[in-house]
C-alpha cells in the first residue's frame, strides 16, 4: 500500500494503525502524530501551508525547524 502511494505522486497521510492490545486515546494521538509528522517531512512545498492551517487545533504544535508534531490532551503530552 505504502509503495503504490508513493508511485502515484500525490500527498498522502499514511496512518499505520498497528496499535497495542488495549489501545487509548494517547495511542491514536500517537498515530495522528507520527502521520502528520513523516507527511510534513515529505512534502516540503506544502508544510508551511499545513501548519497555518492547523495552527488553530487546540492541543497540536507543529514545529516546522526541524519538523516536529506533537499533541496535548487531557495534560498529557505526546
């Protein structure tokens, strides 16, 4: 799946869903997290158009030097 997304040439968010046996709301933080993170890293030309428009989501910091999500919620850090 992850190879034929790359051949097609579009923007993609691939979100690796693989979680533990009992997951939380800090794993889907964490998958969330890891997906933004690895597509601002890929595409370049629309990172900086991203983190403006995702600016505004309460709980979410996106650091563009070096690339870099993170997620709060509830107090808990991610």
């Amino acid at each position: 799946m992850n190879v034929a997304l790359r051949k097609a040439g579009l923007p993609y968010i691939y979100l690796d869903v693989r979680l533990s046996a009992y997951p939380n709301y800090a794993d889907l933080a964490s998958v969330w997290a890891n997906a933004l993170e690895d597509f601002l890293k890929r595409e370049a030309g629309l990172r900086e158009r991203i983190a403006n428009v995702l600016k505004g989501v309460a709980g979410l910091i996106i650091g563009l030097s070096p690339v870099k999500v993170e997620v709060r919620f509830r107090g808990l850090r991610n």
